[in-house]
C-alpha cells in the first residue's frame, strides 16, 4: 500500500487457495508487475490493483465468490 514506483518488484508464480478476502491488494502503487499466480476461492475480487503503469498478467483466477453467497 503506496508503495510508489516499483519498476523492478513483481508479485511472480504464486498460489492463492481459499481466501476469505482479496487475494492480492496493490493500492497507490506504480509499476508493478503481477504475472503467472493462480488464485482460487476468494470472497470478494481475486485481484485489485489501484495505481498507475501496473501490469497484470498471465494470471488464473477461478471461484471469486461474493459475500453472502453460499458456494456448495
């Protein structure tokens, strides 16, 4: 969180399971980049980014559920 510029920092081949919030959170961040992570079975968004330049890629997020729903 306002971080400010990372060019050279990555969120990089991660895995995410079973969250029960936002698996990653980059806000007021610039340049940053986030490739190749998995995420799966969040409450809410798998992935928000606030910021400026930032990349997202290559990422694979499956069952992003929304609060108050029930997932059987």
């Amino acid at each position: 969180m306002d971080a400010g510029n990372l060019k050279s920092s990555y969120i990089r081949g991660n895995s995410f399971h079973d969250g029960f919030n936002t698996a990653i959170g980059v806000f007021g961040t610039n340049e940053l980049t986030v490739v190749d992570n998995v995420i799966h079975h969040t409450v809410g968004s798998s992935v928000r980014v606030w910021g400026s330049n930032n990349k997202v890629l290559h990422n694979l997020a499956v069952l992003s559920v929304s609060p108050g729903i029930t997932v059987m």
